[in-house]
C-alpha cells in the first residue's frame, strides 16, 4: 500500500504547471559582483595605423617598470635565501651572484622573445 502514495504524489508534481513552478522558486540568493585585485586589462591597438610598431612598445605592452622592479626585486631575494653563488666558489660552472635589476631582466627577456620567434634559426647559434 505504502509504494502506491509515492507514485501519487510525483503525478500531482508532474500536474503542476512550469509558470506556477516558476512562481514558488525561493528567491535568488544575494550576489556580490567580482571584483578583481587588478583594474580589468586595458586593450590597445597596434599596427602601422596607431603608430604602435616599434619592437620595444610592444614589449612594453606585456612587462611594465613595476613588474620588472618586482621581478628584479623577488629574483634578488631568492639569492639571499637560497645562498645562490654568493659565496666564492671554486667550481667552473658556479659563479658568483651580483643583484639584478629591471633593466637586466628586460635585455634578458626581450633576448628570450627574440630566440622564440626567431623562425629556422638553431638555438645553439644563440649561445656560443
């Protein structure tokens, strides 16, 4: 007898209409809009029509003074941290750590860009 109740009452479920299920929905829960810790991204345009084709602008679009001031400054810290190389150290291939700084680390990234979009060139050309 028991089994027969459940199959009445998914019936009268059925039977209710989509607006009036609608209508008894509970309310929306309260939303609270993202809000990201940067400002959304800025979009430029580049190309021979804005005048943005010099190599060096467009890097700077990717890699501001900021962020290469906090890389300098964070690659610095893991040195102290990490006593990499600055101590003397009489193996070969060790050599001794001098701080970086923005400026380095933009010749250094901007040479990394290069070798990647350098089409057929071998990378052992780069570094003899």
């Amino acid at each position: 007898m028991g089994a027969g109740k459940g199959k009445e009452k998914e019936q009268e479920k059925e039977s209710i209409p989509t607006a009036e299920k609608i209508r008894n929905l509970p309310p929306l829960p309260h939303h609270i809009s993202f809000e990201g810790l940067f400002p959304p991204h800025q979009t430029k345009a580049i190309g021979p029509a804005t005048g943005l084709v010099d190599p060096y602008r467009l890097f700077l679009l990717f890699f501001s003074d900021e962020q290469l001031d906090t890389l300098a400054k964070h690659t610095n810290m893991y040195a102290i941290v990490h006593d990499v190389g600055l101590q003397d150290c009489s193996h070969p291939l060790i050599r001794k750590w001098y701080p970086t700084t923005a400026s380095e680390l933009q010749r250094f990234l901007a040479i990394i860009i290069h070798i990647g979009v350098s089409r057929g060139a071998s990378l052992k050309l780069f570094w003899r």
